[in-house]
C-alpha cells in the first residue's frame, strides 16, 4: 500500500500530515514516526501529524515528535492542520479540545488555558513555578536561572535574558529537557522582552532540538512574562521563523494567530520504513 502525505509548515516549524479520514493508514508507531520525520532517509520533518475521525469533534489530530514521542499539542501544527480542513474546525487532541479559525492574518486557535500547578506542568517535587529556584550554568560567570513553568497542553520552562540570541541553547536545551526535576522532560524557552508589546523567543522542543517556531512555546512565553508583569495581555512573539500574536483573554484561554502553508504532497510505502501492515 501507499500512504499519501501533505509537507506543510507553520513558520518553518514542519509537518508530514497523515490524513486518516481520506485513506487507511498502517499503526503509526514511534518507529514509524521516527523513520519517517528523519531528515536523511525520510521524508523529514519536526512533527508527524495524524488526522483521524472524532465523535467529539471535526476531526482527532495525533501528534509524534521527531524521536518518535507522542506528545499532547503543537500549536503551528494546529494551525497547519486548520488550514488544511479549510474552515473553522474543532480539533480533538490529548490535552484537549482546540479550535481553528482561517482569518486575514492566517489561522486563530483558541489554545485553551494554562496551567500552573507545579504538578500540571509536571515537576518533580512542588516549587514556585513562576520563579523556580533553580539554574543551569552557562559559563564561569553566568547561569540561566529561575525559569517560569507552564503548561499549555505540554510543559514549559521559560528563561527571560537580556539577549536570547547570546545563549547556546543547542548545548543547554538537552541538558534542561533530561533534568530530573522534569519527570516528562520539557520544552526549554529563552526570551528577551523588547517592549511592552513584543517578546523576542528562541526554543529547544523536547523530542525535536532547536527549531524555528514553537507556538505552544510562544503561547508559554508570553503567558509567563504576562504573569511577571513584563508584557500587556497581546503580544507580538518573534522566533527565527517569524511573529506570532498572541493574547491571553480575560476568560483565560490564549489565542494564538499565525500563518501556516503546504510545501509539497507525495506518498510513500509503508514497508520502506518498517512500517508495512
């Protein structure tokens, strides 16, 4: 059998979607997933996307990290995925039900509310999540330290510093994303506030490394330094990839808007990747 796929990306954060409600689809596995996002022998990508039928909503999304980890949200795969139904979609995920909505600027999901028990995000053991006690040495002199927790479908530790360009996340993220006071792991945020109304952001995803938008890291970022008092409640987040707005509402969801786009179709069989039925 073939399977096809859609190549798409939201801010260069990218996807190989797996429609199931068009085509039947052999078990995704983490082997399968892995093999699949690998960017030599496979088709290459951040996240492998699944599409399935849902009694609850426009359809179900299923969502594998590069590594082959299933995790519970991505907020540029939701957009992408928005895009792709072509209308407004209510969109089943593990951490919940998300809303896509096609606007002039591209796709608004409702990502729902944050959440900040340090058993939420999760830790290890119960500390201050909007000012954890703990840092990691960057060199002799200095140490990113006191991160703010979130979680907003997948847990977040987010660094504000004065040049986020300046830290070597690439040797840091790891380290950060292993560290035992993250029982299941986490994505590892440095932010620069540039004013009021824009936050600079670069992000190591768990599962994934560095990449150029994360935009339940946007979705974090902004959330923690709107709590620290740093921002208003919407934001322009820039990544390397490009801007994301985001506003955290008086009714407490966080509405992240941006744009998403289709860079190729293909298919491939199964059985090439150790997948086959």
């Amino acid at each position: 059998m073939r399977v096809s796929f859609v190549k798409m990306h939201g801010l260069g954060n990218d996807f190989v979607v797996l429609d199931g409600r068009a085509q039947s689809l052999p078990p995704i596995t983490a082997t399968l997933a892995a093999a699949l996002a690998n960017r030599h022998t496979g088709i290459g990508c951040d996240q492998l996307i699944v599409l399935e039928p849902s009694s609850v909503a426009t359809f179900r999304m299923r969502i594998f990290n590069a590594d082959g980890g299933e995790v519970s949200a991505c907020g540029n795969a939701t957009r992408a995925v928005g895009l792709l139904h072509g209308g407004p979609a209510t969109i089943e995920t593990a951490a919940g039900l998300l809303t896509a909505t096609p606007t002039d600027s591209g796709i608004t999901v409702d990502m729902g509310a944050p959440h900040f028990g340090w058993d939420a995000i999760p830790l290890a053991y119960g500390m201050d999540t909007l000012s954890l006690p703990v840092g990691w040495p960057i060199d002799e002199d200095h140490a990113l330290e006191n991160p703010v927790a979130v979680n907003v479908g997948n847990p977040h530790a987010i660094f504000f510093v004065a040049d986020a360009d300046a830290v070597p996340l690439d040797r840091l993220g790891p380290i950060i994303e292993h560290d035992p006071l993250f029982p299941e792991r986490v994505n590892v945020n440095v932010a620069t506030v540039a004013s009021r109304h824009h936050i600079a952001l670069r992000v190591w995803e768990r599962g994934a490394g560095l990449t150029l938008a994360c935009g339940t890291g946007a979705c974090a970022t902004a959330v923690a330094a709107m709590r620290r008092g740093l921002t208003e409640r919407k934001v322009t987040v820039t990544l390397p990839g490009g801007d994301l707005i985001i506003e955290w509402t008086a009714q407490g969801t966080i509405l992240m808007t941006g744009p998403a786009a289709i860079s190729f179709t293909g298919s491939f069989d199964p059985a090439d990747f150790g997948g086959g039925l």
